[in-house]
C-alpha cells in the first residue's frame, strides 16, 4: 500500500485528497495541518463589513478526512527531508512515499516581530473575530490598514461600512511602500478603485512603510503620526518556515519553483500557494481557482506515477479576479472582459458561495450577506 502524505488542508490539499480518495488504488492518505479547520479565506474581511459569520467560514479538518478515509494529524511541521522522504513534526516523525506539498502561505511580517505584537492579522476566522470585536469594543480615531493588494483594498472598504453602519467616526488609511496601489494590476483599474476609496474617504498614502508601531501608536516612514489607532497588516505573505528552510529554489515569498507536472522531484508535488508555477513568461499568481486545479492535477500525477502511467501537464485556465469592494463597486477581468460594480460584486460572492466547503455554510453566508447587505 502506497503512503501519500498532504502538507496542508487548504483548497489546494484538500483537492489533491478528494482525487487520491476516489483512485481506486487504497492508498493511505495522511493530511498534515497545524490548524484544525478549513478557512475560506476570501471572504474573511467581509466579517468586518457585512457581517459575516466566521463560522459560516470553517468546516473541522478532521471530518473532511473521515469523509475521504483519511488519516488527520493536527500538528505543524518542523521539517522535511526529501532525500529520505520523511517529515519531522513535534516528537515524531512520518515516511512518504508520496508528498503533496499545499501548506499554503502566511503573513509576512518581515522578521519584525516588535510589529506583529501590535498588529492585527487576517489569516483565519479567529484573527476575523479578534477585529470584530476591538471594533465593537474600542473607539479608535484612526484605521489603518498596512498593504495595499487586493486584501488590503477590501479590508479598508469593509472598515467604512462598519463605521458607517455602527455611527462611528474615523480616518482610515492605506499604507502602502510600493508607488501605487495594486501592485502590477490593469491602470484602470487602479484608477477605478482610487476613485472608489476617495468616494469613501479613504485615504492612500503610497511611497510609505510603518517605521514605528508601540500599541495603538503609529509612525509612518515619512514622519507622519496617529494615536489611537486600529491596525490591520496586509503587506504581503510567505510560505511556511519548513519551505523556507529547504535548499531548493524557491521566489522571494518562498514559493517552491515547480516543473510542467508540479513536481518538485520525481516523488515530491507541490500545489496551491506554495507553488511557484512558470506560465506565459511570468509566474501564476496566488488565486484560489488555481490552487483546486494544481491540487487536482498533483494528485492525479501521483496516481498516474503509481500506474506507471505518463503524466499530465498542469494548464492553468484564467478566469479572471476580481478586487471586491464593500460598498459593491467593485472592478475586475473575466474572461478577458472587464467588469465593473454591483455585477463585479455579484460574481465574487457567486464563485465564494459555490466554493465553500458544506451546504451549512453555503447557507450560512446567504443569510449573512442578506442581512448585511
């Protein structure tokens, strides 16, 4: 019986499970996270704004792997050798004869870990329910969100329609280092989507980083301070340390540069976020679509090798994306079209609804955004 270990279980991991589970072949699958649940992470910064419920967000791991026969271990991993084909977790360890590599990425915090004690994240629905509740708890006169992507576009809309909605005042603010916004994103729509944060008095200050950040206290690297402020980090993920640590090549967030077949080496596939796939003379990007079909193919690859079979090209089909914006004029490509407001917000949350992990959920966020608005 052959062995297949998935790192992660993320879109990308549990993709690859599913396809190992209906081989056919009786593998043992074993799923390696350190956290318990799925998240779905697209929608955790309309937790802020529309209301809702991180819940409606997770499904518990270890049921997703009962589901498939799966083995769940909810440890993190500390290291792995892929000459031996082992993977040290925290007081064991655990061969392979497969590995699927999905462990998806983190928050960067560039090493400061003086910034992170200060700084609200966004990585899962608890960092969601943390900022929840210091908004309700907490009058702050400034909101500032660090990053200015795709994430931190939508956090900073999502903070004015809370405001809005709760009668509370305050400057929010996007601080970004980079000279624009959105970083290599269409002119358009960087255009569209100052306009759209002017609209709501929301400020963008590019060309700046955070020098100083002491509790509520900020500093900007042009000099410019706030007191009583709410910090939300956007400004950019990384792999995970046991990614870090290998001697392979890898991007500067650490992304594991992979072959045609998202391998790593003959027995290793790497999928999701932690890859790092060469398409169109450029490098795919992190989206969600791509980490289900990578998780998909890598898994099917595997399948194929145990067969003795040739194996299948990974061939990313772009849908498109979409920046969401909380008060629905958000803008996007796709299908090579652009699309812009109420429409371009309806698709978003069409793909997200469809994409969450159980009916309950589903549901769950129907009810939520129907009263949210």
């Amino acid at each position: 019986m052959k062995k297949v270990v998935i790192i992660g279980g993320g879109f990308a991991g549990l993709s690859a499970l599913k396809v190992l589970a209906r081989s056919g072949l009786g593998l043992k699958v074993v799923l390696i996270d350190r956290k318990q649940t799925f998240g779905f992470l697209p929608l955790l910064p309309d937790c802020i704004g529309r209301g809702i419920n991180p819940d409606n967000l997770v499904c518990k791991i270890i049921n997703i792997c009962k589901k498939f026969q799966a083995d769940f271990i909810n440890k993190e991993v500390e290291a792995v050798n892929l000459e031996q084909k082992k993977i040290y977790l925290e007081a064991e360890n655990l061969s392979y004869d497969y590995l699927v590599i999905s462990s998806g990425s983190e928050t960067n915090f560039y090493g400061n870990n003086e910034i992170r004690l200060c700084l609200n994240a966004l990585d899962d629905a608890v960092d969601a329910e943390k900022i929840v509740s210091a908004l309700k708890e907490n009058n702050f006169d400034n909101y500032l969100v660090v990053g200015g992507g795709y994430t931190g576009v939508e956090v900073a809309t999502n903070l004015r329609i809370y405001l809005d909605k709760a009668k509370k005042t305050g400057e929010i603010i996007i601080v970004e280092r980079a000279a624009s916004i959105l970083g290599n994103l269409p002119e358009w729509m960087k255009i569209y989507v100052l306009d759209n944060l002017k609209r709501l008095k929301i400020n963008a200050y590019t060309g700046n980083s955070l020098s100083n950040v002491d509790k509520y206290r900020v500093r900007l690297s042009d000099g410019r301070e706030f007191n009583n402020c709410l910090v939300v980090w956007a400004a950019g993920v990384k792999t995970g340390s046991f990614i870090q640590n290998l001697a392979i090549e890898k991007n500067p967030q650490g992304r594991i540069k992979v072959d045609d077949y998202l391998r790593l080496n003959e027995t290793c596939f790497v999928c999701g976020d932690a890859a790092n796939f060469s398409f169109k003379n450029n490098f795919l990007r992190m989206a969600v679509q791509f980490s289900i079909t990578e998780g998909e193919v890598a898994a099917e690859n595997i399948v194929r090798s145990i067969k003795g079979g040739s194996l299948s090209k990974f061939k990313p089909v772009d849908l498109g994306y979409i920046v969401p914006m909380a008060n629905n004029r958000s803008c996007g490509e796709v299908f090579g079209f652009r699309v812009k407001g109420v429409f371009a917000t309806l698709l978003h949350f069409i793909m997200c609804i469809y994409r969450s992990c159980s009916i309950k959920n589903k549901i769950g966020i129907l009810k939520n955004l129907s009263k949210g608005g």
